[in-house]
C-alpha cells in the first residue's frame, strides 16, 4: 500500500482531527443532555462546544481556504472530469461554514443562559433557577441534532474528497507539483494570525 504523500496527507489528518473533535463534543453533550440537573456534566459541554467553535471558525476555516485555492484550482488543470466534484465540493464548503454560524449563534445565546443559570442558583434555590435549567437543557439537546448533522455533513464532504478527489491526485500529480502545493499551503498557514 503507497504512503499517501503530502500535502494531502495533511490534509487527511486535519479530517481526523475535525472528526475526533466533533465526536467528543457531541459525546460531552449527549452527557449533558442524559444528565441536565448535573452543573459539572453541562459545564464540560459547554467548554467542549466552544473548543469545537474555535476549531471550526480557526482550522477549518484555514482547510477550507488551503483546499480552495491551493488544491482545487491544481485539480482542476491536472484531472479531466473533477470540476463538478470540485464545484460540489465547494458548494459542501459553503454549508459547512453556514453551519458552522448557526452553531456559533445557538452556543452564544445558549453560555448566556447558562451564566444566568448559575447567578440564579447561587442566588436563589427557587424554581425559577430551575425553570431557566430547563431552557438550557432543551437548547443543549438543539445544540446536539446541530452537532449530529454538522458531523453527518463533515462525513459525506470528507468521503467525496478522499475518495473522489485525493486519490486520483496520487496517480495524476507529480512529485514537483505536490511539493509546489505543500509551499503555498504553508505560506496561507504562515499568513493567518495564530
């Protein structure tokens, strides 16, 4: 089996990376979900979705701009026939990162009535604190058909491109071309703020 070169090497590992990350927060908020009275078990979701919003609006968006404009142009020159499954590949961009702005908006407005939360608990053991609970529990289970979705995009999107993309570049691109793409994707990393 051939060692599956660079730059695309790379960019199979950021998938992983994106799909480990999801994966572990939709486990943290499937627990918070099983268990919406435990303030640790919600607080480790919350943590964890927003490490999931820093991934997604930091490293994927920096995949997706690597892909755009290094990757997809070659394909499109070097492969007959891959411009529509670029285009489609676009266009699943393009919804990852709608997605990606709906989940930002419902986890903002979700940390700012679980901050309430605690203020009303800490203040008052009333039903009111736990009415409030209840609004975070129904958006934490919201929060996690997002998640589950944004994963089911993210695992069709990164079949299409490993399967439909990266391996006719194994065969079709050559050494020097390769090299030249993992120069500009690295010159795009080196250009972004860290």
């Amino acid at each position: 089996m051939a060692i599956t070169p660079e730059p695309l090497a790379g960019l199979i590992r950021e998938h992983r990376l994106i799909e480990a990350t999801v994966a572990e927060t939709l486990a943290c908020v499937r627990a918070a979900n099983a268990a919406p009275d435990d303030a640790g078990t919600v607080d480790t979701a919350l943590e964890q979705l927003w490490l999931l919003q820093l991934l997604l609006e930091r490293e994927v968006a920096l995949h997706i701009e690597k892909e755009e404009q290094v990757l997809f142009p070659v394909l499109r020159q070097s492969i007959d026939g891959l411009s529509r499954l670029v285009d489609h590949m676009i266009d699943e961009h393009d919804e990852i990162e709608a997605r990606r702005d709906r989940l930002g908006q419902a986890l903002a407005a979700l940390d700012q009535q679980h901050e309430e939360v605690h203020r009303l608990q800490a203040a008052v053991q009333s039903a009111a604190a736990n009415a409030r609970h209840g609004d975070i529990a129904a958006n934490m289970r919201e929060l996690g058909e997002k998640l589950t979705h944004l994963d089911w995009v993210f695992q069709g999107h990164f079949t299409g491109e490993e399967d439909g993309l990266f391996l006719p570049a194994e065969d079709v691109l050559s050494a020097d071309t390769l090299a030249a793409m993992v120069e500009r994707m690295a010159a795009i990393e080196s250009a972004r703020p860290p």
